[in-house]
C-alpha cells in the first residue's frame, strides 16, 4: 500500500484530527512533500524556509545527498538483523568514531538506542550501576523527555508533566544560572558566585552527594529557552562531580552535532563529561541516539542489562557516520558561528527600535530572542511571542519557540542554510515582530 496521494490538504487535515491523537502538537498544518537543504515544500508547491529544522535535528539539511546515499546503500545491503541478534559494522564504526570525537583521551565506549529521552534514561542507568547510588539532580528549566523518567528530569510542567504523574522518584532539581534574570544590583561575577553557593548548599538542604549517581545537565539549556550560563559555573559543577564520586552527564542531544560552533557544547566550557547524551542531528533525520563516555562507567552493566529490538539500527547508524563527514568536509563548525553572527547582527537592529525585545543570546547557531512586556520588569509576553510564531508559519517560514514561560523565539535553521535563505528567512522574522 502506497500514501494517497490525491488527498488535498484540507482532506489531510480533517483526517488528522479524525485519526492522529490530540495531544501531539503542530506547529504548521501544511503537508510536507520536499525537502531540500533548509527548504521545505508542502503538497501545495508551497515554499518554507526551515528555522525549526525537525526541532535541531537536521544540522546537515533536508536530503543530503551523502545522507541519502548511505541510507540506500544500506537498505541494499539490510535494513535490520538487530545488534542483540546478530552485529553489524556500521554500529561498531560509529562507537570508535564518536569515542575518539566526544572530549577527553581517556578510554571510552558507546551505546546506541532510538531516542534522546531513551539515551538519557540509559545514562542513568549506568550511573547507578556503576555508583550503586540512587539520587539523580538535573537543573530548573531543564528539559530531558518525555518517558517517565525523563519528565522527572525535566523542568517545565506544562505541556510535558501536568496530569501525567506519578513520577520516578530520588530526582532533584538543582538551581541552574539565568543572567538575564539576575538582580540588577548583581554583576555577572557576584551572581555566578551566588548560584554555585546556592549549588552547593542544594546538596546540603536537597540531597546529600553520597547519595546521588549522577548529575545531568544541558550545557546551554535547550526548551528552557536557549540559556548559556557562565563557563566558570559549568566547570564548578564538574568539578563537584569529580570531587564528589558522581558521574557527571552532559546531555548534548539539541546542543550536538555543530549547533555551537563546535562539535559539542561542552568544548566550549572546557569540561570532559564523564557520559554524554547525543541524538537529534546525529542522524540527519533518521532515529538513533547514543550514550558515549568512560568506559568503567559504560561497562558497568552485564550482558543483557542494556540494549533495545531498534536500538542502534543499521539506517541511524550510517547516517550519523555520513553526518561526522560532512561536517568535517563543509566545515559547518565554522558556518555555525557565521550563521550565528548573522542572526544577532539582525536582532540587535531590531532591539533598537522593539521595546519588547528583552534579550538576544547565542553560542555559535543557537540564537534566541526573549519576549517581555518591558524591558523594565522583564515580564514575559508568551503571546506576542506566540503571534510571531504564528505569523512566520503562515508566511513562509517554520520557526519555533521555546522557555519555560513561552516567550522565547529560538533558531535552529539548518546549518546548510545560504547567506541568502537566511536573510529571506530573518526578513519574515522581521515581519512578524512588526505585524505582531
């Protein structure tokens, strides 16, 4: 059986509503029939410049062409023995690559799996193996999934945690850096100071760190709203970690892959995580996830004790390996940060005249634009910041928003995108901050 395809859009629509379940949310009800770079075209001929790119997951664009090829040569060759049944190369390929990519020389192994939410459920596993200890700390704003136990990891209670509890307990949520938000009389540095002192006396009133197995953190706060806290911090918290016997876990699944500026996010603090967390553009598209780290602590588990019927299939895992290489031969670390520039070059030009433009923050390709009711009270205003969405939806362009409070507009273009796509994009923004 084929997917119809005399159905209008209208008549998909109704279907959808008839048939898919309700709680999964579009951003854009048009029906996608191409993909190509960072354009998407609906069934109607109708052009999108992508800012969403599958919410970070296609940093090398839609359909590139070494993507396209391996998956086919793979499909040729086997779509899926499953790696618990009988092993392949490109799982094993893919393991030493990202062992030698992710930071620090020492010896290290992989696991690969299906989703992000499913990675960072396997990390914790293998901290409380490894540690014998229960506790797990995240941070406020966090976001890590949605199973059980990644939503009690994360932060944000509607749409991911109200009505869906109980929760998996022996989870804390520690209080993580937002300088935006600092009191005005505190500097960065006497804030910095304020949240590790306000770090370290969590583990005195919260949790005791004899206690804890592994503290996960994203190094820039993804659905939080794309907040980069201070190096000095992160570095605090690792060190805690090391000082403490707790398996520190960099969760790089939206932040991987270049969306930085480098491969992953946690170079840029100058940190060595004890296990890492990939998915999103590891697969340009393809499902596969991966814990990758020490590999006393990987190893902790027995035969049996970690794997899944799809985890690491053959598709996902030649996809990620044509991923590394394009990111190395179109050096997109490099085109992360010029993209980058581009996008808060714009938003300052706008912030001189929009009042309601709180803050621009970046690393590398990571933009955000946080939406107040005055700069004054730094009040967030989740509806402007909802119509803008909407706006760039209708005209052409699928962008995403994000933050706790909604009031977070976020770009996660990929990072193929042209100089050209991306002004054309940054004037629809641009628009829609003017109409809304």
């Amino acid at each position: 059986m084929t997917v119809q395809t005399n159905v209008s859009t209208a008549e998909w629509q109704e279907k959808r509503d008839r048939y898919v379940a309700r709680g999964v949310g579009n951003g854009n009800r048009n029906i996608a029939a191409k993909g190509e770079g960072a354009i998407v075209y609906d069934q109607d001929d109708n052009r999108y410049i992508d800012f969403a790119g599958a919410i970070g997951t296609i940093n090398v664009g839609h359909n590139h062409p070494k993507v396209n090829e391996a998956i086919k040569a793979q499909i040729d060759q086997f779509i899926h023995p499953g790696f618990n049944v009988m092993m392949y190369a490109p799982y094993i390929e893919l393991a030493e690559k990202l062992s030698h990519l992710t930071p620090g020389d020492h010896e290290k192994k992989a696991l690969f799996l299906n989703s992000g939410a499913e990675a960072v459920e396997n990390a914790v596993k293998m901290a409380r193996k490894y540690t014998g200890r229960q506790a797990i700390v995240t941070f406020n704003r966090a976001f890590h999934g949605r199973t059980n136990m990644t939503m009690s990891m994360t932060s944000k209670v509607k749409p991911y945690k109200f009505g869906f509890g109980p929760f998996a307990p022996e989870v804390y949520q520690a209080p993580y850096p937002y300088l935006y938000k600092r009191p005005e009389e505190m500097s960065e540095e006497r804030y910095t100071d304020f949240i590790i002192e306000e770090f370290n006396n969590f583990f005195v009133s919260q949790v005791a760190p004899e206690t804890v197995a592994c503290v996960v953190m994203e190094p820039v706060q993804g659905e939080g709203g794309f907040i980069v806290p201070p190096k000095r911090f992160v570095q605090h918290v690792a060190q805690f970690c090391k000082d403490n016997g707790i398996v520190f876990v960099a969760d790089e699944i939206q932040t991987g892959f270049s969306r930085t500026g480098k491969l992953f996010a946690s170079e840029h603090f100058g940190i060595v995580p004890d296990l890492m967390t990939v998915s999103k553009s590891m697969g340009a598209g393809v499902p596969i996830s991966g814990v990758v780290g020490r590999s006393a602590i990987v190893d902790a588990a027995d035969p049996g004790e970690l794997g899944g019927t799809y985890a690491g299939s053959p598709l996902g895992c030649v996809a990620a390996l044509a991923v590394l290489d394009i990111i190395e031969e179109e050096k997109l670390n490099e085109r992360a940060e010029h993209i980058g520039q581009m996008i808060e070059d714009r938003a300052n030009e706008w912030m001189k005249t929009d009042n309601g433009i709180g803050e621009i923050r970046r690393l590398g390709a990571m933009v955000a634009i946080e939406l107040v009711t005055d700069r004054e009270t730094k009040t967030p205003d989740k509806a402007r910041t909802a119509a803008i969405a909407k706006y760039a939806n209708e005209n052409g362009l699928l962008l995403l928003t994000a933050g706790v409070n909604g009031n977070v507009v976020r770009f996660l273009s990929p990072l193929v995108i042209t100089d050209e796509q991306l002004t054309e994009g940054l004037d629809i923004v641009q628009a829609a901050f003017q109409n809304a």
